[in-house]
C-alpha cells in the first residue's frame, strides 16, 4: 500500500472523528447534532449552550492551534534541514507571552476585554518578529534563526523582569496559568485573530514548497537551480511567526506539538519537506484535539492545562530525538 497516498485521507478522517468526539464528551452528555441545530438557530437550549457556546469554541481554537503548531515546525526543520528544530526559535512566542503580560499586569488594551491579551500578544510577536528581521540584515535561514533566538532571550528577560515586579499574585498567578496553554474559556469572538493569521501564515509558507524540495538536496543545490534561498527563508519565517504568534497569544504555550509532530509523519513521506506540511498541519491539529480531550476527561478536581500535557508527552519523545541524533552522531 502507499503510505503516501493514503496519508492525509486517513488524517482527515481521524481529525473529523476526534471533533465529533469533542464535541460529545464531557461531563454533561448531549446529542451532538441537536445541539449544533438548536445552536444554529438560536434556540435556548440546554443541548444549544454546551454545545455551541462550551465545546464548540474549544474545539474549533485546538484544532487551529494544532494546525499552526505543526505546520510551523515542518516548514522550520525543511528550511533549516535539522529535525530539531523547534518553531519557537523565531522568537514571536516570547514576544506573545510579554504582550500578553502587558495586559494582565498593566491593563492595556482594556476597552478590548477578553479580546485584550490576544491583540497585545500579537502585536508583541509582531514587534519581536521585526525587530529580528532588523537585527538579521540579509543574513541567511540559519543566521536568521540565531537573530530570532537572541530576541526570544531578550523577550524572556523582559518577561522575568515583568514576573519579578508583579503588582501581586493574583496577576502573577493568572499570567502563569494563561503560560501554560489552554483552549477553554476562549470564545469563537476571541479567535477572528487566528484565522488570518493560519491563512496568510500557511498561504506564506506552501508558496515555498518548490524551496523546501530544492533544499532537500542542500542549500547548494537549491541556489543551482534558481532558487532565491534567502529570500525564501525570510518568507517561511515570516508565516511561521504569524502562525506561532497568534496561536500564543490566543492559547498561551502548547509545547512539543510543531517539534514532534513532523518528527513522526517524516518517515512516512519518505523524508521530503515539501511533502511533509499538509499531513503535519493535519496531524498537529488532530493532537491538539485528542490532548485536549484527554484534559477534559481527567477526573474533577485534577486540572491539568493543555500545554502540560503535550509537554509530558513530547519530552520523552525530545529526549528520544536527541538520542538517537547522538548515535548517528558517534
């Protein structure tokens, strides 16, 4: 059978029945469909309000998160050619985070209200995402990736700083829980900032497919046969900064999802990056769905936020990496 050719109709199938499986499961059970109908037509139903007001959002936010995640982290291992290479490395999560702090600790943007902490986000990934184009010059993917790693550093510093002058703990208590990733209490309102963002981000980085394929060869090959390799770096990074900034700033941190993710789904490509970024996006938003069922099902009074969960599962899976990038190493 060839894997590739079944890959992303099985993934699609799998991610349909991981949202029919959202939107089922919880503590109360409600007819899905009934819900989605009273919903739709406005009807004040018990079924219409978990359903549509509750699990829908939830669902939806997971499954765009997942997409930007592991999207963003096959385009950043096809263009720096390292499997470990992490999404974050182009700094715009710190800068979310730090924008997102701006709120809790300094209420800007107040008149926004909910919407507040994910307009400051991105408008802090979009400053650290310019201020490592400015810093980078014309420098290429793999100098590029160190400028953004030195303004995520920057970024960090800055939110230490913000933690350490906490007007109290509350605040401080509710930055770190928004830190650790979560798609509950969030609104389908509150999300009108990730939809451009995956579609410009995603648009952005398949019209590099042709790059990532020439780069599969080597950086050398690619410049052979036409390819601008700098300015199609800068291209990718840019989408994957809108991606991973707007899905920090509206979810906080879901960790290991655009690192793993193209990890697994490599082989079954057979190890070519072009052919590697719609199976990951599939993959990327169907684990974020099933992890944040699993969150939902865990026992009351056992809160556990999304991002310590995908956190517990790929650590294992990092370390895995590493090791076995160390025995091809020695």
């Amino acid at each position: 059978m060839n894997v590739q050719r079944w890959l992303v109709p099985v993934l699609i199938v799998a991610l349909l029945s991981s949202v029919f499986a959202s939107l089922a499961l919880g503590s109360a059970p409600v007819p899905v469909f009934a819900g989605l109908s009273d919903w739709m037509h406005a009807r004040e139903t018990a079924a219409a309000m978990i359903v549509g007001d509750i699990r829908l959002p939830r669902t939806v936010l997971a499954l765009l998160v997942g997409a930007c995640l592991g999207l963003s982290g096959a385009a950043m291992q096809g263009l720096l050619r390292n499997p470990l290479a992490d999404p974050g490395l182009t700094g715009a999560s710190q800068g979310a985070a730090l924008g997102a702090a701006a709120v809790f600790y300094f209420g800007v943007f107040a008149s926004w209200g909910s919407l507040a902490p994910a307009l400051a986000g991105l408008i802090g990934a979009g400053a650290c995402l310019l201020l490592m184009l400015l810093l980078a010059g014309k420098a290429r993917p793999a100098q590029l990736i160190l400028a953004g790693l030195a303004i995520s550093s920057l970024a960090g510093a800055l939110l230490a700083v913000v933690l350490n002058f906490a007007p109290n703990p509350y605040a401080m208590q509710e930055l770190i829980f928004w830190m650790l990733g979560s798609v509950e209490d969030r609104g389908l309102s509150q999300q009108w900032l990730l939809w451009p963002a995956l579609a410009l981000g995603a648009a952005l980085v398949f019209s590099q497919r042709r790059l990532l394929a020439a780069l599969g060869m080597g950086e050398a090959v690619a410049q052979s046969l036409g390819f601008s390799v700098q300015r199609g770096g800068r291209v990718i990074v840019l989408g994957v900064a809108l991606m991973i900034g707007a899905s920090v700033s509206i979810a906080g941190n879901v960790g290991f999802v655009g690192l793993v993710v193209p990890h697994l789904l490599r082989p079954l490509v057979k190890h070519k990056p072009e052919r590697l970024l719609l199976p990951s996006m599939l993959f990327g938003a169907l684990l974020v769905e099933v992890a944040d069922i699993c969150v939902r099902l865990l026992p009351p009074g056992r809160d556990v936020k999304l991002g310590v969960l995908t956190s517990l599962i790929g650590a294992p899976l990092f370390i895995h990496l590493v090791w076995k990038e160390r025995r091809q190493w020695t």
